[in-house]
C-alpha cells in the first residue's frame, strides 16, 4: 500500500476553501494542512491546490484535451473491488508521467494513465482532478493568497516567500524550503544563474508629463519595442536564453546565441532584453512574425534567415558572480554599457523636458517600436514587480485580457470561434470576469487558427458557446471604458478590437479589474460625467 497523505484530504481542504470567502480563513485553512505534511508532498500539495500542476519554470505540459478527460471522467465505472487510494504523490506521479508521455501511441498512452488515476479515485477525487486539469478551482486560492499561506505556516515573512518565489518560478519549492528551512533557508535562496527569474514590469501611462514628475523631475526613456523579451544567461561560452514566462528558447536563437558569446565582454552576466523580428530594411515586423520563430526547434537555420532578428539589451541583473538587483538603474545601466557594444544597447535618452520627451516618442513610434519605457534613475530591479518605478508609454488605450469563452460565427465565419469573450483577473477570487467581446482584429488564417487552439483548451460548451481554459492572452485596443450591468466586473469596453495575441504573456500577466477601474476614473480627468 502506498503511504503518504491521501489526495482525498486535499480535496476536502478545496471544498473547505470553496465554501469560505475571507481570504484570512483560507490562508489559516491552507497553513493548517501544509504543517501536516511531510517534506515531499508540500511541494506538489501547493501546486495542486493553486491547480498550477507543474511549477510556473516548468516547460512540462499535459496535452490532453477537454473531450478526451470529459470523456474519461464520464464513463468512470464504479467497482466493488478494493482499490489502493490515492495519495498526494500519487497524483503527481500521474500527472509527471502523462507530461513526459510522447511520440507515436501518446494519445493511447496518456488516455491510459487517466483512466488509471481516475479508475483509482473517488467522485470527489476525481472532481477535482479534473478542475486541476484545466485550472478551473474556483475556490479563490491564487498565488497571493497560497504565499500568504505558505508564510504562515513557515512563521516567516511574506515578503521572503515573494522574494523567493520571484527569483525561482517554483512556488511550490519555496513551499517546501520554507517549511522545512525557515527564514535562513529562503535567505539563500537568490539570483543564479541558468534559473531565470521573473522580468520587472512596469504601470501603464499615457501622461509623460506624469511620468517625469513621478520620477522626480528626470527620467531615463527607452524605445519599447515590438517584439519579445528576453532575459541572456552566460557563463564562459555557455549561453541560454529565456522568455518572461521563465521557458527556455536557446535552440529556437543561434543567433542570439552567437551574438552574446562573441559581444557581451563578460565572463558571467544576466541580462535583461528584447528581441525584435526585422524585415530588409531592419525594421520592425510584425509580432506574430517572431512568435513563429521562438515556437521552430527544426529547420532553425532556414527560419532564422527567413526571419532575422534584432537584440537589444536594456538592463544587466547579475554580473561576474554578484547580483545587481539593488543597485540604481543609472549604475546597472553604466555597467551593461561596459560589457556590450552601443548597437545592441537600447536607444534612450534622459531628460526633464517634456517636448523633448514628446519628440523621441515619435521617433520611436516612427521607427515602428510600441512606444516609451520610463525609468526612474534610482529604480533598484525588482523581479517580477509592477509599480511606478517603470512605465510603458504609449500612444493608445490597451489591456492585455485572456479570452474565456467564443461564440461559433456566422456567415463569412461560419464554422470558426470568432467572437471573443475577454476576461480581466479579478486578485480576489482568482477568476477571470468578462468585459466585453470583440470579433475584430483577427485575419481568416488567424481566425481559423484561434478555433484550434480554444477547441483544444476547451472546458464546456453549449450550441453556440465554447467554454475554455483562460489560457491565451490578447492585446486588446478600445476607445474608452463604460459601466455596464451586463457583465459581472461591472464595465464593458467600447470597440474594442484585437491588435494581437501575446503567447509571450502568462494568464497571470492579464490586466486586472482594478487597472480597468483605475482606467475609467482616469477618463473622466479630460471629459463630463453624465448625472444619474
């Protein structure tokens, strides 16, 4: 018999969170169950229980589809024989094992392994096993309130579990590290290099007068560009390249590969860049262009001469064996420029003035890239923070929202998922809420595209209605925000329309109802408001 902590357990602790609402209780709830456990089962508890699965790193995937599990799920038959139960880490055998399953016979393979782990589970077990499956736990347990948590359980601060958490995109590890090590185990958990860690990130504005201000009177401006970010790890001539979702994307950038073996004047570094496609005359193409490069691992060679492609580096974050996330963006920024050629480093300037802040946006915009990154001077490098530190300048209204459900099209679009239910995170309840939907945007090809992929990520669906994982982020352009009592968040977004889908971005990265609040009170600094 297998011994260990049964999966059953756990899934009472989930109906438990599911039927309480104050985040307090729940993180009590968690804390509770997680110093009942032993060592190696608190870091598959945790990701089970967020329905993460595999840490955030982690390049592992199921590939198993909604009809498939649904299928599986349905036909489960009841059986009066003895059956060994399951255990936490028995469930996490299954799913590591369905993961690494490829290759000819997988689907047959995959299928087998379900039937055995739900043919093992009892009807609540394999409830939420399913809801694992596609990340659909409804209990209002994300990743804030599972650190919060692990903290208290740990007896630590939370602030550690967050530091952590963003220097290794395992929060179930640090979990574990927490537990098992307190305060002086996740102390030493740091910058290292070949584990990437989570990008800073920046608040939006549309103000660059605001900015500068913000920023003390002075700030330092960089082209933002359209392509993809990536973060550059060397150590002699061993050099890996990684996306902002931490995944790895060497083999898919010789190029870039070559390029910072032979430029980058530094035996260890980390640094922080864009990736840009460019056509023949070296400008920007369009985001979708470099997307197909980073998803080639054959015929490298003949995409990438296809598709060339543009580094620029902006930031440094470890050099020669010491980090640099606490050091001043200007001294981060005079050590890159000692190590990598002025053509390769992003094109910025730094001023006061907002005219000639206002005259290099356009020079930007005129060379194709997105807009403006504003840094203030003394900004430390916080991984995977958002705050008024940094800001994206650019010209028009846009959010980053997932879509959550399609209605089937008609007429031109008949047989293609072409109205698109977008979904903001709302940090309170984990879930996704609607606040609008849009047909606009896509190309035929895209369209037909996007029906494969939501088909594949399916969770239900009625006669005109696919239900799906809120997996793929888009970038959504709108010409204002309005109140509307048809949808739960409580706004709706007027013409909004897809400039592009960003498989660069997690579901976590989407635009939250606070930003769209915050975006609509904003509205009303340059126009009326109706009386009521």
């Amino acid at each position: 018999m297998s011994s260990g902590t049964a999966f059953y357990d756990l899934t009472e602790l989930c109906e438990q969170l599911r039927s309480n609402t104050k985040r307090n209780v729940k993180s009590q709830l968690i804390a509770d169950f997680l110093g009942r456990l032993r060592e190696d089962e608190i870091a598959p508890a945790v990701l089970l229980t967020i329905g993460s699965i595999f840490p955030e790193r982690s390049e592992k995937a199921l590939d198993i589809g909604f009809q498939t599990i649904s299928k599986i799920a349905s036909e489960k038959k009841q059986t009066t024989l003895v059956q060994e139960p399951l255990t936490i880490l028995d469930v996490n055998r299954y799913f590591s094992q369905i993961a690494e399953v490829a290759g000819p016979g997988s689907i047959e393979a995959k299928e087998n392994l379900i039937q055995s782990m739900l043919g093992r589970a009892s009807d609540l077990e394999a409830k939420w096993i399913v809801k694992t499956v596609f990340g659909e736990m409804q209990h209002g347990v994300n990743q804030g309130v599972m650190m919060e948590a692990i903290a208290r359980a740990a007896r630590v601060d939370s602030k550690l579990v967050r530091e952590a958490n963003m220097f290794t995109g395992d929060l179930g590890e640090v979990a574990r590290v927490a537990l098992t090590s307190g305060i002086e185990g996740l102390q030493k958990i740091g910058i290292r290099l070949f584990t990437p860690v989570k990008p800073m990130l920046a608040e939006m504005s549309y103000d660059i007068g605001e900015v500068i201000s913000k920023h003390g009177g002075k700030t330092a401006l960089e082209f933002k560009f359209d392509g993809a970010r990536i973060q550059i790890h060397k150590k002699g001539d061993a050099v890996r390249v990684f996306t902002r979702r931490l995944s790895e994307v060497t083999d898919s950038l010789p190029e870039i590969v070559e390029l910072a073996k032979e430029r980058v004047k530094a035996d260890e570094a980390m640094l922080d860049g864009e990736v840009v496609a460019v056509g023949a005359d070296s400008r920007p193409l369009p985001f979708q262009d470099l997307m197909r490069r980073f998803k080639r691992i054959k015929d490298v060679a003949a995409a990438a001469e296809q598709t060339p492609v543009q580094l620029h580096l902006f930031d440094i974050i470890y050099l020669e064996g010491q980090p640099l996330t606490q050091k001043p963006y200007e001294e981060r920024w005079r050590l890159l420029s000692h190590i990598v050629p002025q053509e390769i480093l992003a094109e910025r300037i730094i001023t006061g003035s907002e005219t000639e802040a206002e005259n290099f946006l356009r020079r930007a915009l005129e060379a194709g890239h997105e807009g403006l990154m504003a840094k203030a001077l003394n900004s430390d490098y916080a991984p995977g923070k958002r705050g008024k530190k940094w800001f994206k300048i650019k010209p028009a209204e846009q959010l980053d929202l997932a879509i959550v459900a399609a209605d089937w099209g008609y007429g031109r679009r008949t047989g293609w998922l072409s109205n698109y239910h977008l979904g903001a995170r709302d940090p309170e309840t984990g879930g996704y809420s609607m606040v609008g939907k849009t047909f606009k945007g896509l190309t035929d090809h895209e369209f037909e595209e996007m029906t494969r992929r939501l088909q594949e990520i399916k969770t239900r669906e009625t006669r005109y209605t696919v239900y799906v994982k809120p997996e793929i982020v888009v970038e959504v352009a709108f010409n204002e925000i309005q109140r509307s009592p048809h949808y739960r968040s409580g706004f709706a977004l007027r013409f909004a329309r897809i400039t592009r889908t960003r498989d660069d971005k997690s579901p976590l990265e989407v635009d939250t109802i606070q930003r769209i609040r915050e975006l609509y009170e904003k509205q009303f600094e340059r126009k009326a408001r109706a009386k009521l």
